[in-house]
C-alpha cells in the first residue's frame, strides 16, 4: 500500500468512528430524556455531549490528514520514479474480413388484425331530458355524491339488505344515495337504463326542504311486474347537465306474463210473452 492509499484508508476509518460516536451521542441525550433519576440523567446528557464532541474532532481529523498529512509524509519519505513499460511492438492488423454478403429478409410478417381501443366517453343526458329542465337555480359544481345502493326494501340510507342481482319479480326498486354541498332548487335527473337503453328517468328542482346541503336520497321505480325484463341495469344521477355518480344491479329470471283482457261472448235474451223474440243484447 502506498502512502496516498494508507492516508485514504486512514481517513474513512476516522469518518466511520465519527458516524458511530455522533449516533451514540445522540442516543445517549434522547435515552437521558427518559430516564427519573436527575444525578443519571445528567451523566447520560454529559456522556452524549462528550460522544458528540468526540465525533466532531474525529471527523475534523478524516478531513486533515488526506489534506495536510500526505505533503508532510512526502518530505520523510520521498516517493521514487517509477518505471513505466513501452511495448516494443505495436500488432498492426493485416486483414480485415469483410463479409460479402447481407441476408436481406424477404417477408415481413404483419398481424392480421390489430385491436384498437375504444374510449369509454362519460354518461350524458339525452337532449328531451334537457328540455324538461324547470329550474333556474345554478347547481353548485362541488356537489358530491356516494356511490348508488339499490334495495327493495324502502328509501332509507344505508340501504337495507342492499344487492347487485335481484331475481324475478322484483317489483318496488330503490337507488339510495348519499350527498353533500347541494344547491336548493337546482335541477337533477335519474335516469334509468336496461342494456343502454332509456327504461324511466326523474328530473325535477331539487326540493329537499329542511335537509340541509348534505343528506341521503332516493330515486325510485315500480312498474308493472311484466316490465321487470331480465337485463343489466345502470341509474346515473346528473345534476343540471353534469353527471355526478352512478349504479349497476342485474335482473334475472323471466317476468310475470303480461296480463290480458278476455272478451265477454254475448248473452241472448228470452223471447217476449207474446211470442215474439226480443233483440239480441249488447255485450
């Protein structure tokens, strides 16, 4: 080892015992902190003291001797020449192969189809909705909703025994939700859809009086038994033209039939007394 390598060497190993007494200084004053016996604290607090001032001259020291201690070494120990090797040949290369031929790739293999990625575009009001709006409130554009839970089971929220498939007859269906920051008589619209096609919708002035800004709601739909058909549902709530939250629920299983009106066959009337019969009667 050369005196550049031992001064280096001798550098990290004082800045290696500077780490360790600054980490044991500074264990040594927070330990103090908890400690009940005043006489022990302070000599833990001074302990850490002189383990922190012992890790600033360590450190001073890893500092000075590559700087000051390796100009002094070589006034005692002067460094001597060295030698310093020349080849005496220099290979020269004779022949450089070059090959004679490029393969060339003759196909080129394309895929047969590529898959293009379509966008999923955020739900928007169809343009009838829009001109059923009655309100002229603005609707405040920090209303939030939660996330719709459906139930058969009333309006309240949470919603009781809430699901997400519901078999036929399904009959009364409610999309409860929470909100906060609305807007008394702004506008807001449920729409119901089967498939992505238009089923029901609501939209009128959000009239909630007496409930504040935040609260819970509903939105609701109960046909007829036969209407339930097996599909998947979503409801998107909107509020002016701005569409806030939504939910899904599947249906199952076939509806009731659709109930028919059976005609009454005509009844005849009995013949008169004198023989003669009377006209037939109207149904």
């Amino acid at each position: 080892m050369d005196i550049q390598s031992g001064f280096i060497a001798i550098a990290g190993i004082l800045a290696l015992s500077a780490l360790i007494s600054l980490w044991g200084g500074l264990h040594d004053i927070q330990s103090a902190r908890r400690m009940t016996f005043f006489r022990l604290r302070r000599q833990r607090i001074a302990g850490g003291w002189r383990l922190l001032g012992l890790a600033v001259i360590l450190a001073a020291f890893a500092v000075a001797l590559p700087v000051f201690g390796e100009p002094v070494a070589y006034l005692y120990f002067p460094p001597s020449p060295t030698i310093t090797l020349t080849p005496s040949l220099t290979p020269v290369p004779t022949i450089t192969l070059t090959p004679s031929i490029t393969p060339t790739p003759s196909i080129t293999i394309t895929p047969a189809q590529t898959a293009t990625f379509t966008p999923t575009s955020t739900p928007f009001l169809p343009l009838p909705l829009l001109a059923l709006f009655q309100s002229n409130v603005t609707p405040n554009p920090q209303a939030v909703f939660s996330p719709i839970q459906f139930t058969t089971s009333g309006n309240r929220y949470p919603a009781i025994s809430p699901a997400t498939v519901f078999q036929n007859p399904v009959g009364h269906m409610y999309a409860v939700f929470s909100y906060d920051k609305m807007a008394i008589g702004s506008q807001w619209t449920a729409i119901w859809l089967r498939d992505g096609q238009l089923v029901h919708y609501e939209t009128l002035p959000w009239n909630c009086v007496g409930c504040g800004i935040g609260g819970a709601g509903f939105s609701e739909w109960n046909p007829a038994a036969y209407e339930w058909l097996p599909g998947n549902y979503e409801v998107q709530i909107f509020i002016g033209d701005e569409y806030k939250t939504n939910g899904r629920f599947i249906v199952r299983g076939a509806p009731p039939p659709s109930p028919t009106v059976t005609p009454t066959p005509a009844i005849p009337l009995a013949p008169a007394s004198g023989g003669t019969p009377a006209p037939e009667g109207t149904p």
